[in-house]
C-alpha cells in the first residue's frame, strides 16, 4: 500500500509542478489523476470490499506514469518506449479491474460463470477499452492538434504497438488467473 501512497504523492507533485509552470491544464490532468487513484478506496469502503494491495498500486502506477509522461515529458524524452510501458500497465491494471469485476458481478447477479469465460471476458475487456482509449487518442490529434506533449499517434504502427501491449498486459493477467483458479475458488476473491 505504500507504493501506491507514493505514486498517489508523485501525482499531486506533479500538479503543484504544473502550477508552478503556469500549465493549467496540465495541473487539472493531474488533479483528475489524483481523484481517480482515491476510487478505488472509496468503492472498498462504500461496498465493504477488500480489494488486493497491488490494485491500488496498479491503478496509481497506471495514472502517475501517464500524468509524468504529460507534464514531464517523459512520453517524448523516452519515444517510444515510454508509451509503451505505459500501454502495458495501464492494459494490465484494466484486465485486473474486468476481472475482478466480472467475478463480483458474477456474486451478486448468481451467474455462475465459468473459468473460461471469466478469463476471455478479462481479455476482451481490456482490448475493448484500450480501442477506445486508441480512439480519443485519435480523436485529440484531429480535432485539437495533439496534447501538451504533441500528437498522441504518430503512425498506424505506433497505435497496432499501443493495442499489442494493451492485449499483452491483458494476456498476463489471464495467465496469472487461469493460475490462481487452479488452487483457489472464485469465491475466495468475493469473500464467500
């Protein structure tokens, strides 16, 4: 938890860096940024749900890495492979979140979903949702010129690499629960 407390607290410094640097925009980013890694501990405490550490840590790695590579430029000091990185946690930290809300679901709606599906749900999900973040990218550079660090897709390649780490952050986390289903019952997850 307290890697995820420090990434929560580069985040905030990067909005007050932003001020600082008069980039407005840039400090609202990282303040939306902020806000979204206290979700998670708001929907544990809010549905009595105790979630794994290393979500919180995900979710605010996923977030920090994005908002340094906005204000500090690290997504054009390191092209492309900060981009990358990037793709992959964040595609990771969303399989992670389908997966873990697809098992809920499945409690509180009796669904009795099988093993198989959870973990294809996990991998569409994560591949759906790195599609759309593909097309707000898209979206961004035709119709206000890129972000503060300049066009979010620079090539056809650059975006298929995008989705390529995006399906393999969703890769490993079916991998890793195909695994734990092997020695555990979805149950455990839930807290039944």
């Amino acid at each position: 938890m307290y890697l995820a407390f420090f990434f929560q607290a580069l985040i905030a410094l990067n909005a007050v860096y932003a001020f600082l640097l008069g980039e407005f925009q840039a400090m609202f980013t990282a303040v939306l940024m902020f806000v979204l890694t206290l979700v998670p501990y708001v929907i544990s405490e809010r549905m009595n749900i105790k979630l794994p550490w290393f979500v919180f840590l995900l979710i605010a790695l996923a977030l920090w890495i994005h908002t340094a590579g906005y204000i500090q430029g690290y997504y054009v000091i390191f092209y492309p492979y900060y981009d990358k990185v990037a793709h992959l946690v964040s595609g990771t930290t969303v399989a992670l979140l389908g997966f873990l809300g697809v098992i809920f679901l499945d409690k509180y709606w009796k669904m009795t979903l099988t093993t198989p599906f959870i973990i294809g749900f996990t991998i569409i999900f994560s591949v759906a949702l790195g599609a759309f973040w593909e097309m707000y990218e898209f979206f961004i550079d035709n119709v206000f010129g890129g972000s503060l660090a300049g066009p979010m897709q620079n090539s056809l390649n650059d975006t298929m690499l995008d989705m390529i780490f995006v399906l393999g952050g969703s890769i490993i986390v079916a991998i890793l629960g195909n695994f734990y289903f092997k020695s555990h019952r979805k149950e455990e997850i839930t807290g039944d």
